[in-house]
C-alpha cells in the first residue's frame, strides 16, 4: 500500500543533541510518488530514510504518513519492520557469498 509521506521541518540530532545530522528537511511526497535523495556522504540521506522506516526518531519537526504523525499511524497499523543489512557500496563484499547471506521468510509483497 502507497502512503503520502510528509515531512515538515524535520531535524535529527546524534551525541545528546550536540550534533545535527538533519536540519530542517522538508519533504512533500504522494502515494505512488518516486523520490530520489541525493546529497555527498554524510549529509543525512540514510537517517532520514531510516525516520521514515521507523528506526530513528526526530528531534523536532513533524514526520506524517498519510497525514497523521508516523508513531501514531504505525502503531494503529500495528506496523512490524523486518531489517535487513543494506550495503552501500559499488562492488561486492569480499567477505560475504551467497552462501552466506541472511535467509528471509517474509511474504512477498504486491
């Protein structure tokens, strides 16, 4: 299911609010919508990402999907979130083979 996500004013801070990661973010998107984050290494393109998922709460600013706060409308929807590790990189992981992978069971979603 596509959901409106809505950002407004959204700020992250790490090291007991001594450091910005997030500064005022401010993002507009509609269901169906795609949406590319680009920005160099560092900027907050994956904390934001994970605010979005869940995993990370927001200093200030409002997180919305479909247009009510995220931590309410998650935990209405009874929402779960399986993780899995995401490699950020252009090549293989040396280290890892396909023998060695995590094993998923989740459903295939439609």
């Amino acid at each position: 299911m596509a959901r409106a996500i809505s950002l407004n004013h959204v700020t992250k801070r790490f090291g007991h609010g001594r450091h910005t990661v997030v500064d005022r973010f401010t993002l507009d998107n509609e269901p169906g919508e795609f949406v590319v984050i680009v920005g160099p290494s560092g900027c907050g393109k994956s904390t934001v990402l994970r605010a979005i998922a869940g995993l990370e709460d927001v200093a200030e600013g409002e997180l919305l999907l479909d247009g009510a706060p995220a931590d309410r409308q998650r935990a209405r929807d009874g929402e779960q979130h399986h993780r899995m590790p995401v490699v950020q990189a252009l090549g293989p992981v040396p280290s890892v083979t396909s023998a060695r992978l995590p094993r998923t069971d989740w459903p295939a979603r439609r």
